[in-house]
C-alpha cells in the first residue's frame, strides 16, 4: 500500500511541475507550439476549476487574471498533504 501512495504522489509531483511549466510558457511565449501542446491537457483540468470558481464567486469573471491555476495547485497540495498523512499511518 506504501508503494501506491508513492506512486500516486510522485505522479501528483509530475502534474505540479507540468501546470508550473505551463503557467510560465503562457506567459512568456503563449503562442509557441509546445505551451500549445500544454494547455490542451492542461486546460483539461482547468476549465472545470475555473468554472466552479466563476460560479462561486461571479465578479471573476469580469476580471483579467485567472486564479484557476492557483486553485490546482492549491488541490495538488493538498492531496499530497494527504497521501503523506496516510503513508505514515501504520
């Protein structure tokens, strides 16, 4: 079961590094090929997020930065919080 968790973390490890990639290939170069290539799998799970939060709270909507990313991050944590919590459970 030690072994899942480590592989469920290191994955989660993966997909952080990626959307940090991602959310800096978008804004120095947005229109490159690769930062293209991201963002079809990385506003795959985006768009959900930025929805829900657009639901949430309206007035995001009718500003100019995108907290989506943030907000994945902010679930990445905490789901390796939690693989991390159980890993040590015996």
């Amino acid at each position: 079961m030690n072994s899942l968790f480590s592989l469920v973390g290191w994955i989660l490890g993966i997909v952080e590094w990626v959307l940090i990639i991602y959310i800096v290939m978008k804004i120095f170069v947005p229109q490159n090929r690769y930062t293209l290539v991201a963002g079809k799998y990385v506003e795959i799970v985006l768009a959900p997020i930025r929805k829900t939060l657009f639901r949430l709270f309206p007035k995001l909507a009718s500003t100019k930065v995108d907290i989506s990313p943030i907000a994945l991050w902010l679930l990445i944590w905490l789901a390796q919080q939690l693989i991390w919590s159980l890993r040590r459970i015996p």
